[in-house]
C-alpha cells in the first residue's frame, strides 16, 4: 500500500503557501483514489478521493402522463387497447396480432401515448431513452434497478363473446389439462425490456437482461421471454420453476365462483373496470395500479461492451394456468365453434392500459468495494 506525504500548515507555519498546498492536493489525487488506511486519517475521509465516484451513474423516470376522465369507455381510445394475440383486424391503432397466428410472438410494447394513441417515437410511452442518444457504457458490478407503475383501467371484452357469457370464457376442465381456461385463472404479464443495439430504440431490438449481453443467469432459470417459447411460441406448458417471474408483474383478469352466472348465485367478474358503479355485478373493483421493480447486477466483465441506450415496458398476451404449470395461449373463446367453426377454448379478452411510467437507475459499485 502506497503512502502520501503532506507538508503541515500548523504549527509548523503559520501561513498558508500556494505552493504547498497544490503539492498536498496533487499527492492525494494521485493515490489510489479507494477508500482504504490510506486516505482515511485521523480528521476522516479525504472527500477528494470521492468526487469523481459517484454512487449514482444514471437516474431517470418517465411518464406517458395519460390521464383518463373517470368513467371513459375503452372504446374512446385505440392506442390503449392491449388485445390478444387471437383478435386479428382490430381498429387501426390497437395493439393486435395481423393474422392471429400462433407463430407471432406474443408481446406488445406499452407505448401508448399521453393522448392515448399508438406510438412508437423514443421518449413516448414507456419508450426511455437512456442520456439521450449517447445511451451508458456499462461496467462489470454496477446495479441496474428498473421501477415501474401501470394503470390496468379496464379487462375488456373486445371479442366476439359478450362479458357476460361466462360459459364462453371458462371450460368444465379443473384438472391438468391443457384446453380451455380453467375455472377463469389466466393473467398478463407486465416486465421491462432493454436495448444495447442502437440509439434508435427500434421495438424489436428490445431484449430480456439475460439476452442483453451484459447478465447471465448463471443457470438459476430463464427470465420470462415470448421469444424464447418454443414451438410456435405458444401453447407449450413448462413448470413454474422453469423461467424466473422475479422481473414481472402480473394482471389478474377472471375469478369464478359456484354457478358462474351474471344474476345468478354465484360469480363470474373481471379483476378491473372502468365504470364499477354500472357493472359492479361483472367487476371485482374499478381500475387497478399494477407495480414491480427489478435489480439485478451487471455480472459479465466489461459490461459485455455493451452500452444500454434504452428501457421499455413490455405486455404479454394472456396465459392459463393449470395444475402442472403455464402456456400462453393462442386460441380464442369459442368452445362451441359457433363463431369460427372450429372448437377452440382459449382467450380473447383485451387489457386497457392508462397512465403508466418507468423509472430506471444505473448505481455504481461503492468506491474500493469492487
């Protein structure tokens, strides 16, 4: 361990030269710069030695700032409307799947802006672009800490089904089967994304920390990814255990209880909606805040070269739980093949999206630490 040598003002002058202090200011600069029995003295730390480490290297939050009035029907906006994937040919500014194939990949970015309309630029939605076009080089240890907020204002029925045939959004399968949707147990899936590609932000460059190049799992579970379910992205059950949900958050949509009628004994309700004074028979409660956070460090050395130039939330399309684990799914509500002539018993109900923001910071490991 190296050493500085200081010339003392007092007592051995009793003023204070230029010369000599600058040759004390150089000999601090000049030592290691970590916190150690080097520049810790007996008056405490140096400071100096902290003025070019700081804790926090990046902070930001951004909100889409979209306020709906209380009350406003789905059907006011497009852009807000977060269809599944099984609903092809929507209104012009709905997220949708083009043919309501099973080979999509079923995600929508939540880039719906503050006039509720579908919108893609950086900085809009939830779209951050991180120290403007520059993006951050990362480093080996750094901390990495997304916090995000979503107003779920209502689950709407957007298909051809009526919310309030609850036959055609449940089967009399209670078991481990894999059709239909159980007793009304499916959800979405709300979870950051990040770009190392470029400045440009393009959707599809968006990418899972452990697909990002800068975090590896180190084998304690993939991190939930459409792109990564395969065949067909879809329809494939896999285990709890199988991905990590520790960087999502869910959106409940259905509950069911005995004799799952609208008027009748028992109940059939979404989880949100918009107008909970009209519909309190249909709905559990009115619109919904959905939260998460997620750290996690960066742990490939040299950050894996790369630099983070942006953060996105993503949605996913709706998944059915069962007695062995999950799938997303691909098919619609229509168990009876009255709509579509062919018997299907999966999922198409759309979630409504309000306001909803996204905070990230970038926190540098504590000087001498690492």
């Amino acid at each position: 361990m190296s050493r500085i040598i200081l010339t003392n003002f007092y007592p051995a002058n009793q003023t204070t030269d230029a010369n000599e202090a600058n040759a004390n200011n150089n000999a601090i600069n000049g030592s290691t710069q970590r916190i150690d029995g080097e520049n810790v003295r007996i008056q405490g730390l140096d400071m100096v030695n902290l003025a070019d480490n700081p804790h926090v290297r990046y902070v930001d939050r951004q909100d889409n700032t979209a306020y709906a009035s209380i009350n406003t029907a789905p059907a006011t906006y497009n852009g807000w409307i977060y269809n599944a994937y099984t609903i092809p040919g929507t209104p012009a500014g709905q997220h949708y799947s083009q043919t309501g194939s099973i080979n999509a990949v079923m995600e929508y970015p939540i880039n719906h802006d503050n006039t509720f309309t579908y919108n893609t630029a950086a900085n809009v939605g939830t779209k951050m672009q991180i120290n403007s076009t520059t993006g951050i080089p990362l480093k080996q240890h750094q901390m990495i800490q997304v916090q995000w907020n979503v107003n779920v204002w209502d689950i709407y029925h957007n298909g051809l089904v009526s919310r309030t045939s609850p036959g055609q959004y449940m089967s009399q399968l209670a078991d481990d089967a894999t059709a239909g949707i159980g007793i009304g147990e499916y959800y979405y899936l709300i979870y950051p994304k990040f770009n190392t590609v470029s400045s440009a932000l393009a959707d599809q460059d968006f990418k899972s920390a452990d697909r990002s190049g800068f975090y590896s799992d180190f084998g304690d579970g993939d991190y939930y990814d459409p792109q990564v379910l395969t065949p067909a992205f879809s329809d494939v059950q896999f285990d709890y255990d199988a991905r990590r949900f520790d960087h999502c958050s869910v959106v409940p949509m259905h509950f069911v209880t005995s004799t799952e009628t609208a008027s009748g004994g028992g109940r059939f309700a979404t989880y949100a909606t918009y107008d909970f004074n009209i519909q309190e028979y249909q709905s559990a409660g009115p619109a919904m805040m959905i939260s998460g956070q997620h750290t996690f460090e960066v742990n490939v050395a040299a950050g894996g070269g790369k630099t983070l130039y942006g953060v996105q939330m993503f949605i996913s399309g709706p998944y059915r739980v069962n007695a062995n684990g999950q799938f997303l799914e691909s098919e619609r509500t229509d168990p009876t093949g009255a709509l579509s002539g062919t018997v299907q018993n999966g999922v198409d109900v759309s979630v409504v999206l309000e306001r909803a923001s996204v905070e990230v910071e970038i926190i540098n490991p504590q000087s001498g630490r690492r």
